[in-house]
C-alpha cells in the first residue's frame, strides 16, 4: 500500500525569503544610521557660541579704563595714608598736584616756586595726570567733599574720580565717554 504524506509548508525567515533579509542573507536594518549632525543641531550650537561669545565681550573692559583705575586706587591709598597721619600726628597735611606727580605736604601751597617739586612723588605711571586743586587732608575727622580728577595723556577722553564725602575714605568712580 501506497501511503500519500502531504507536507504543508510554513512561512518564515529563511535566507532565500525576502522578509526582512537582503538577497545576501543579512538582516535589513530597520532605519538608515546618520552620519552627521542635523540642521537644526548645528543651529542650536551656533545660537549657543554666539550667546555665550557676546556675554563675554561685553564682560572685558577697556584695558586703558582698567590701568586708569588701577593708578587711580593706588593714588587713593597714598591720599587714605596721608589722611591717617595728619589724624595720628594732629598736623594739617595737603594734597597737592604737581608738574611730575603729586606732593603730601604741610602748605597748601610750595614755599618757593623754585622747589615746588622737591616733596613731589612720582605718578605711579608717567601718563597720568591732574588738575585739582589743593585738599586739606586733616587733622580733622570730617573734610570738605572732594572730588580729585585723573586720567591718562594719551587717552583724555577716559577719566577717573576720587571723591569722599568728608566723613568716608576716597573712593574710585570711573567716567567713561
């Protein structure tokens, strides 16, 4: 006897099949990788340089404006030193400009005008300068408000004040243009 055996065939993923495999057997990746940024990537990066880019240059300062109010601390302190000796000692000192720099000195005014810079110190910088006019430094506590004007030759649009109140020591206020 003859027996007839049917096989019925199912479906699947062979390597000869075209579901899911290529002709060469290997799986189809389900989405192409990218091999780059996108657009809108690059533009959110470049919107974040530029911002950050801008804070800080508009953080740095003019380098000119920047030496001026070093010199101007500096000739504040000698001022608050001064200031503090005629307390200590209870003599009247002034402040006084002078061709070359400036001079701590017991007159408002020098004795002759031959040595009027024999007691002047130098600038701290060559380059600056003034045009105030005499402070009384002490020995009283409170002085007079005063307002001392610096600024650099080679860039007198820029300037700096030291100013008190009478009562506080001399502080630093910048004047840009």
């Amino acid at each position: 006897m003859v027996s007839l055996v049917v096989k019925a065939k199912m479906p699947t993923l062979a390597t000869n099949t075209s579901i899911g495999c290529t002709s060469s057997g290997r799986p189809v990746p389900k989405r192409k990788q990218a091999l780059g940024f996108s657009l809108l990537e690059m533009l959110l990066v470049v919107s974040i340089v530029g911002f950050a880019s801008t804070l800080v240059v508009l953080a740095l300062r003019d380098a000119g404006q920047n030496r001026l109010s070093q010199l101007g601390l500096q000739v504040a302190a000698s001022i608050e030193k001064a200031r503090a000796q005629s307390r200590a000692q209870n003599t009247p000192l002034w402040w006084r400009t002078t061709s070359t720099g400036y001079a701590i000195s017991a007159t408002a005014k020098p004795a002759n005008r031959w040595n009027q810079d024999k007691d002047a110190v130098p600038w701290p910088d060559p380059d600056l300068q003034s045009d105030s006019e005499p402070v009384l430094l002490g020995p009283e506590p409170v002085l007079q408000p005063t307002r001392i004007r610096l600024w650099l030759r080679s860039d007198p649009a820029h300037s700096v004040e030291l100013s008190t109140d009478g009562l506080l020591p001399f502080a630093l206020q910048s004047n840009a243009p």
